[in-house]
C-alpha cells in the first residue's frame, strides 16, 4: 500500500514539476521573443534604408535588456500586488509605481552595463560600465518606465480577471445554494402540511368508531377499525411519498369511504366515474381523502336522508381536473370551505404547483356541492404538455 501510495505521489509530483517548467520555459520564451521583436525593428528599418545590420550588437544589446526584466518582473509584479492601483487610492499607489519605475529603470540600466561588456566591443557603448551606464540610462529609460507600467497593468488585468471568476463561482455556488435552500425548505413545509393531515384523518376516524361503539355497533365497529388498521397500514408506507399515481389515491379513498359506508349504511352511496387516462396521472398523496372527508361531514352527517357522493376526473388541456360533488344540504352561506382539511390541502397544491392550481368550493343548482381541484397533468417521468 505504501508503494502505490509513493508511486501516486512520484507521478503527482513530477506533473507539477513538468508544469512548473513549461510555464517558466513559456516565460523566457515570451521575453526571447519581446527582444526579437526590437531586434527585427531595427534590422528591417536599416535594411530599408540599404545600411548593414550589425547583427551581433542588436542581439546582445535586446536580449540584455529582454532578461534582465525577464529577472525584474517578479518583483514588478509582486509590487503591483502588493500596492494596487484602484479608485479609492490611485493617487498614492499610482504616486509609488512611478518612483518604483524610475528605480527599476536604473537597476535595468545598472545590468546592462553590467553585462554588455562580457560580449565584446559593440559599436554604439565604451567597453566599461561607468561609460556604458552613462550612456544606455538616458537611452533606455523612457522605455524602462514604459515596460514597468506594462507589467503593472498585465498583472491587474490578470488579478481583476480572477477576481471575476472568483465572483461568478462564488455567484454560482451561492445560487446552488439557495436553490437547495428553497427545495429543503419547500419539501420541510410540505412533510408538515402532511403531517397535519394524517392527525386530523385519524382523530375524525376515530370519532366515527367511538360513535359505532357507543351505539353498541360492535361488529359495524370492529370492520371500521379493519379498514383504518389497512387504510393505515397503505398511508404510512408511503409517507414520504409527496405524489402518488391518481389510481393509488383512488384505493386509499376507497378504503376511508368503506369506513364512512359502514358508519352511515344506506345513507351514504358512492359513485366513482374517474376517466382512464387519469388514473396514472401524479397528484399530492392524501388530495382526495380531505376533500371526501369536507363531503361527508357537511353532506351526509347534516342529513336525514340518503346523500349521494360522487368523484369526478377528466383531462382539460394539460391539466387534470378532479371533482368531488356531494347532494348534501350544502354549504352554508358565507362558507369558503377553509376548515383544516381544505387550507391544508390548498397550502400543498401551493407548495407544489404554485399558481398552476387551483382547488374550489361551489354550490351549484339542486342543493350539490362541488369540491373541484386542478393542476397541471404529469406522470411518471415529467409533465405532459
């Protein structure tokens, strides 16, 4: 193990040292070429004019000056970074760069006349330093400051650049933040809006056994508690489920009105008219079980006579539209149905669909109440348009 853990590190290391060389050897090559730039200036210009070009002399005097800022750039640059140049302080940064200029114009100048000398006699300096630097510093120095503010300026240029990148991936990893922020709070509200649910179906349940018991109804009782003990037994297995196929909400509904039927015997009749191609269609788990438990309660509980219940679905558009219509005495005047069942449910369609849904109470004519829920079509997969 300690062997292939070397052997990584060997390789690691040798590809940053072969990176590391690339951009060093990229860096000379870029002054090697500043200098050849000047070098063919001035051979073209006295080509031109039909003089000869005393190749020797332009090639030391250009890759001199080339390397000897090619050894001064790192500490340009790191000066550069160290005293920015922006909006609120210009004046004294930019007041320092141009005495650093004049500096690293004469230390440019102090290593050319340093250097030059080695290569031989050339035709335009003396062969000593004193007489060299004399010479090249009112020469060079224009053009000395002139390669000073160049890197100063590349090296913002390089720095402004990071630091936008810098922002657009911190930008991006902001709003992937913020968009699982939204979806954990979003799913955080709907797990509480179902958790209401389930409580407020299991405690109206109940109610409706004790009443059974009280009335002596014991074997009535005992088959409503059968279909709780099975209706419960399908809801919690799929608890953390927010959407379940429109055919797998039909059976769980099934299951409570099997309840209602055994509390209310010929009082209550059902009628399922849902259509086919509805019935693989996703909608929030528990959508129908508040809307039928609205029906009966207000329907059939309020009621001396046979209350007929019936659940609707169609495909309108894009849309699914589910209908839960009761002839009860129905709604009271001024009744908007926001009972817990109802503003829970509505708080869910929000939650998932935002305003591609819509859920209603009407009374319409004949004393029927209709309970009508839409929001968009989608299956398994994604939505249908």
């Amino acid at each position: 193990m300690q062997e292939v853990l070397f052997q990584r590190y060997s390789v690691l290391r040798g590809r940053s040292l072969r990176s590391k060389l690339i951009r060093w050897l990229a860096y000379v090559a870029g002054w090697a070429l500043f200098a050849l730039f000047f070098i063919s200036q001035d051979a073209g210009r006295l080509l031109y004019q039909g003089q000869k070009v005393q190749w020797h002399g332009y090639l030391v005097v250009w890759l001199t000056t080339a390397f000897a800022w090619a050894l001064l750039t790192p500490f340009v640059w790191w000066l550069a970074a160290r005293f920015p140049v922006e909006r609120t302080n210009w004046w004294r940064n930019g007041g320092l760069h141009l005495l650093f200029s004049f500096f690293f114009s004469v230390i440019e100048a102090v290593m050319f006349a340093w250097i030059t000398p080695i290569f031989g006699l050339l035709p335009w300096f003396p062969r000593s330093f004193a007489a060299t630097f004399r010479a090249v510093l009112p020469i060079d120095f224009h053009l000395n400051v002139i390669i000073y503010w160049s890197v100063v300026g590349v090296q913002h240029g390089v720095s402004y650049y990071r630091k936008f990148v810098e922002r657009e991936s911190l930008a991006a990893q902001l709003e992937l933040r913020a968009t699982q922020l939204e979806s954990q709070l979003t799913q955080a509200k709907l797990s509480a809006l179902k958790m209401q649910l389930h409580p407020h179906f299991l405690f109206n349940t109940l109610n409706a056994i004790v009443v059974l018991v009280r009335q002596r109804r014991i074997e009535e009782a005992d088959e409503m508690l059968t279909n709780l003990s099975e209706l419960l037994r399908q809801t919690l297995a799929g608890w953390e489920t927010q959407e379940v196929p429109l055919r797998r909400e039909l059976e769980l509904t099934k299951l409570y009105l099997g309840i209602q039927r055994v509390r209310f015997q010929d009082r209550l009749t059902i009628e399922v008219n849902f259509s086919p191609a509805t019935l693989n269609a996703l909608v929030p788990s528990l959508l129908l079980q508040p809307l039928v438990e609205n029906a009966v309660r207000h329907g059939v509980s309020k009621s001396s006579a046979s209350v007929r219940i019936e659940l609707k679905s169609r495909l309108s558009d894009s849309f699914l539209e589910i209908q839960v219509c009761d002839d009860g005495p129905g709604i009271s005047e001024g009744s908007s149905g926001n009972g817990l069942g109802l503003s829970n449910t509505r708080a869910r369609l929000q939650q998932l669909y935002g305003d591609r849904q819509l859920l209603r109470l009407d009374s319409v004519a004949g004393g029927i109440t209709v309970a009508t829920v839409l929001l968009p079509y989608h299956v398994e997969g994604g939505y249908v348009r």
